[in-house]
C-alpha cells in the first residue's frame, strides 16, 4: 500500500517566489550588475525637449541604494 504524502509535511523551507513585476522591469547583466528602463518616456513627448528624450533612451544601472532591494525582489 502506497503512503500518501500532504504538502505539509515538508520540513524544508519554502521556496522564495520572485516579484513578478520586478522580475518584467529589471535584469541581471553577464557582469552583474541590475539594468532598468529609463523614466519618462510613454507619453506627453511633444513637451519634452529632444535632449530630455535622447538621454531616456538607453537603459541605465540600477543605483546602489535600491540594488538590496531589487536582488530580493528577483530571487539573486
């Protein structure tokens, strides 16, 4: 006769679930490092000078105030 087993009697740890939406705005770099969108640049362009739009083009780092944060958030 087969034992049945429940879910409960695990005795290890849960499993860490990652921040979903966290997990679609950042990523991990080959080096590292954490990469995210920049701000600003959804709607409302025609207000905004061409400097201002050129500069959010590209991704940026994420600072080293928030990395803690961010690296939890992704499970890393």
């Amino acid at each position: 006769m087969l034992k049945r087993t429940h879910e409960g009697d695990n005795k290890d740890m849960p499993k860490m679930k990652t921040h979903k939406s966290s997990a679609k705005r950042f990523k991990k770099t080959s080096s590292g490092k954490l990469k995210r969108g920049r701000m600003h640049r959804n709607h409302l362009a025609e207000a905004k000078s061409p400097k201002r739009k050129r500069q959010a083009r590209g991704p940026a780092e994420v600072s080293a105030a928030d990395t803690k944060t961010v690296r939890r958030n992704l499970g890393i």
